[in-house]
C-alpha cells in the first residue's frame, strides 16, 4: 500500500472559527470520522461533545440549547456541558450510563481547538500559534475550504510550495524561482520549517511601498506543525537585502517594503474528507481592511486552484491504491513531516480506507 490513511488522535485539531459557535444553536462538525455537536452554554463557555444522544442517537446538533445544558429534541432528553444526562422526560431515574462524551476544548486566537484523544493528555501548550484576528500588527480576514480529498495530501502540498510557480504563477504571480530554488528546510519542535529567499523578483500587487521597486527580494519562512497547521511570514524588502543578510533570515528590525502573516489549519473530517480553515493579511504598518480583503479574496482562489490539484490527485490515487510515490528533493520538508507523523505511530489510528459519505450541516 502507498499510503494508509492515519489519524493521530493525540493532538488539538481546529474545528472552526470561535465567532462561529454561538449560545443560539448547537452546530454539527465531522472530526476524524467522529460527529461532534458544539454549542456554548448560557455563559458563553464553548462546549464539544459526542453528536450522538445516548436514547435513540439522533443528532444533539439538532438540539436545542438550554442554558447551560442541550435538550435532543427527538424525545427531550436533557444534557449538562459535562454531557451527563440530567432530565429524560416521563422518567425519574437517569441511569448512570446516560452520558455522551465531551471532549477538551480551548479557544485560542479566533479557532476553537478540539482534542480528540486521551483527555488525560490534553496540553493546551502544545497549541499552535496561530495568529488572532485582532492581533494589532496585522489585519487578517478568514476564509474555509472543504476538501473530498484525505488531510495528508493538503499537507503535502502546503509542506512543498515549488507548486506555487505552476498552480499558483497567474493568481499569486509566482515566478519560476519557487520551483527553481530550494527552501532551507529544518525540523522543529512538533514540525518543521521552511526557509528561503526569492530574490530580484518583480513585486506583484498588494504592494504597499513595494510598488516603488521594480525588483525586490521575498523572504518566506513557515512552520508547519502537527497535526497541520501552516504559519507563514513574507517580508518583501529591496532587492540586495537577501545578499546583505547573507541569504539568513533579514533581522527582526529590519523594515520591510510589505509584509504579511498567514495561519492555516488543516483538519481531517474523516479519512477522505478535510476542512481547511484560514487566514491572511498585510501588516498594519502596510495595510487596511480593504487590502485584507483583496488579499483573502486572491487567497481563496488561489486555494481553489489546490482544491482542484488536490481533489483530482486524490481520485487518481484511489484508481490505484498501490501505486507509490516517486520523491524529488523538493519533498523533503514533506519526508521530514510524514516521518513525524508516523513516528506518533503509538497514538495513531490506522483506517482501512473507504469512501464515506459525510455532510457538514452548516
Ligand atoms: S434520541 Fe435523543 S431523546 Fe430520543
Ligand atoms: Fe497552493
């Protein structure tokens, strides 16, 4: 087999953006092949359980929220935010067993961040970080994709980004550089990084005061750390800076013509499903509202472009199942990670694979 599919259990993964989940109704989200309902309590706390009532397992995300508690509006049976049930309609006694799995959850810069494995283990430092959207050095819009294609091949392709000068070259303007030159590429704590200059490029719109240069140099550097999560920082600065940083890293306070921050998560919904969350934008100093919007705007179709890549690789891989993969050295940031990943081996699920059909309600 060229590839299983694998889940790792023990990690935060994003189930959406914090502004989507309110005190008003519940709302279904597939994680890992498993449905989850998240609502938040009359407090605002924000709450994730199992989206399966324990009666006659209907959906609670199309329950109705009580306060602090979730009524399955098949039969009435009620629910508290640990998920134990406190009121069956008609009867007094509520077995002991009348419970539906929570899950940990933390809100952290704008995502909500679920764990699905061991709770026991659920270290809210090993959050990645991501940007929040009221970060007041940048000006980030969100957008959302969902993918008919396993998370792996999302990874892949965020973890190799020399398919920016072939999928991306009108949407982006990306130049040849980016499959011509090689990132410098290192592992890091839970991930890896990636690293590199493209330098005496022309700058393509939004250009703040890159607009004034007819060549510049791009640094580019991203980490990308379990269980997916993309953070990527360009700076474009005057063409030379690359040589006079001696192809390092430009210093923290070295100005920037541009700049711009983009966080990406990539969460399986299921073995053949993914959700992928997003967002970008200039840096304040660079950019307003609009800019960000123009931004996102290119973005997402820009991610367009990978969906369609993406989802069409996946099918031709499922025509042949055994057929495996041949490397070239610009995978090596993915061999790195994939390495990483199988090396959670202990904590991972393994899945025989199978098209499933599964719906996102919202
Ligand atoms: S299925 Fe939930 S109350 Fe019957
Ligand atoms: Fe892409």
């Amino acid at each position: 087999m060229a590839r299983k599919d694998m889940l790792i259990r023990n990690c935060w993964y994003v189930a959406g953006w914090s502004y989507q989940f309110s005190t008003d109704k519940p709302v279904q989200r597939m994680l890992l092949g498993e449905p989850v309902a998240i609502w938040r309590s009359g407090d605002g706390a924000i709450v994730v359980m199992e989206d399966r009532c324990v009666h006659r397992l209907a959906p609670l995300s199309l329950g109705r929220i009580e306060g602090n508690q979730i009524r399955c509006m098949y039969h009435g049976l009620r629910f508290n935010a640990a998920g134990r049930c406190t009121q069956i309609p008609g009867q007094e006694i509520i077995p002991a067993t009348a419970c539906v799995r929570t899950y940990p959850v933390v809100e952290r810069n704008d995502w909500v961040w679920v764990w699905m494995g061991d709770p026991e283990r659920a270290d809210p430092s090993r959050i990645a970080q991501s940007k929040a959207l009221d970060d007041p050095r940048w000006v980030l819009k969100t957008g959302e994709l969902h993918y008919q294609a396993n998370y792996e091949l999302i990874n892949d392709n965020l973890l190799d980004l020399t398919h920016l000068a072939y999928v991306h070259a009108t949407s982006f303007g990306a130049g040849p550089a980016w499959a011509e030159s090689r990132p410098k590429v290192e592992a890091i704590a839970e991930g890896v990084r990636s690293s590199r200059w493209i330098i005496r490029t022309p700058p393509v719109p939004p250009l703040g005061k890159a607009a004034d240069h007819q060549l510049v140099d791009i640094w580019t550097s991203y980490d990308f750390v379990l269980p997916g999560v993309f953070l990527l920082y360009t700076g474009i600065f005057p063409a030379g800076t690359a040589e006079r940083c001696r192809n390092a890293a430009p210093p923290d306070d070295l100005p920037t013509l541009f700049a711009n921050f983009t966080s990406q998560a990539v969460t399986p919904t299921s073995a053949t499903t993914t959700s992928y969350y997003y967002s970008w934008g200039p840096a304040a100093e660079h950019g307003d509202e609009q800019m960000a919007q123009a931004m996102i705007d290119v973005a997402t179709g820009a991610f367009l472009e990978d969906k369609l890549m993406i989802e069409a690789q996946q099918r031709i891989i499922d025509c042949a199942p055994d057929a495996r993969p041949m490397p070239t050295s610009a995978d090596k940031a993915i061999t790195i990670f994939s390495r990483l990943m199988r090396s959670q081996d202990s904590e991972a699920v393994w899945i025989t694979k199978q098209r499933t059909e599964t719906t996102l309600t919202d």
